[in-house]
C-alpha cells in the first residue's frame, strides 16, 4: 500500500517563502506530482519530479529525495491567491499507468 | 486547446437511484481516470482507462463502473447511490498512462446524494 503525510494547514505572510513537506512510502515509485486546489475548482498542475533533486519553474520549486521518501514543495514572493490547498500525489509504478494516490493536501493560508 | 470538461457539474439524487458522469479528455488525449474527492478522505482513485480499456482500479465497490469509448471520451456510473457517495468527482486526462505524463483535471460533477 501507499502512505503519503502532508502537514494540514500552514499559515504565511505575503512576500514571505513557505514549505510544504511531504513523505511517502510506497511499494513502488514512478514520479511524484504537486497540484494546487483552489477552494470548489479542480487540482491544477504546479510540478513533476521522478528523480533526486530541484526543479525550479519561477515563484514554485519541488525538490524530492527518493532515498528518504520525501519532498517539498517551496513558494517563493507568496502572493494572497496563493491562499489554496496543496496536494502531493505519488505514482505507483507497481500498477503501471497513471494512477495517484494523493496526501489529504496542505490548506496554505497566505495573510498580509 | 480546450480543458478537460465533465457534464453535469452538479447533480442531486437520491438514495438507491443510480447516476451516470461524462468526462471529454483534452484533445489527444487518450488515457482518462476518475478520482473521488470528499473533505475527510481527500481525493481518492477510481480507476482509470486507456484505449477502451480499464487499467486500473481503486479500492471501490463494484457499485462503481465507468467505460470509455473510442472518440476517449469516458463515463463513470454509480448503482444504488448511498449517502457516502456524495462528493466531487474529478476527471484527468493525459496523453498516455506511462512515462512522464502529467495529468489535468477537469471541474468535476458535485453530487449530492438525498
């Protein structure tokens, strides 16, 4: 089975830099995903690692270790809409495919 | 290039009626799965098809059915709908189920089971 831990809620200031922490365990691993879900809207795509490292794309970067089953997911230059909930979502290589098996999401709360 | 779009996107029922979702992947796409989100389990897997044919499949009762034809255009169908089964259903497509495809969301469909 999978296990994936995100921190429930979070809270910071505009301008400021946050990170949202994940760890996961899983009998198999092929690639991890960040969404970003604005309350009553759809997950929208933020980032994608399968290997060791940073990916950097503007204000976002995720960085995973596969070694430690975990990653983060850190905001830069926070911005009021930012104010959303962020979910970490592990693919399970075991069953092929694409399917997701995602932690209960960080609801980020960005105040002035 | 058009989203991911799902029809209805609110729908309420009653106990023991039956619903059927539409899902319309982004053109190209051909690999489209269904997820169910609720505020105490979060977003949870259904199953998933590619080329008419179910991949995968969550830990669900067999209450949950779906299928997906040729044009990849995929429905969902929930039998004897109990209270529990209120939630967002969520649509993804992508442009295959290996590699390195991302997944895009679509609305979802709100139903309210009665």
């Amino acid at each position: 089975g999978q296990n994936i831990d995100q921190p429930t809620e979070m809270t910071a200031t505009e301008g400021a830099i946050v990170q949202i922490n994940c760890t996961y365990q899983t009998s198999g691993f092929n690639g991890l995903f960040w969404y970003q879900q604005h309350a009553g809207e759809a997950p929208t795509f933020l980032s994608y690692n399968v290997l060791d490292g940073l990916e950097e794309k503007g204000r976002f970067s995720s960085f995973l270790s596969r070694s430690k089953g975990y990653s983060y997911l850190l905001l830069k230059e926070l911005q009021m809409k930012d104010s959303a909930s962020y979910l970490c979502a592990v693919r399970d290589q075991a069953g092929g495919g694409n399917k997701l098996t995602f932690g209960t999401g960080t609801q980020l709360k960005v105040e002035l | 290039k058009a989203g991911v779009t799902q029809t209805p996107r609110y729908l309420i029922k009653t106990r023991g009626q039956q619903v059927t979702l539409s899902c319309s992947p982004i053109s190209g796409h051909r690999s489209v799965s269904w997820y169910q989100q609720t505020p105490g389990q979060g977003l949870q897997f259904l199953f998933e098809y590619f080329s008419e044919t179910q991949r995968n499949k969550g830990n669900f009762p067999g209450r949950f059915s779906g299928r997906q034809f040729s044009n990849s255009r995929s429905e969902m169908n929930v039998s004897t709908l109990e209270l529990g089964d209120s939630a967002l259903y969520l649509c993804a497509s992508s442009l295959a189920p290996t590699g390195t495809e991302t997944q895009y969301f679509g609305p979802g469909t709100r139903l309210l089971v009665l």
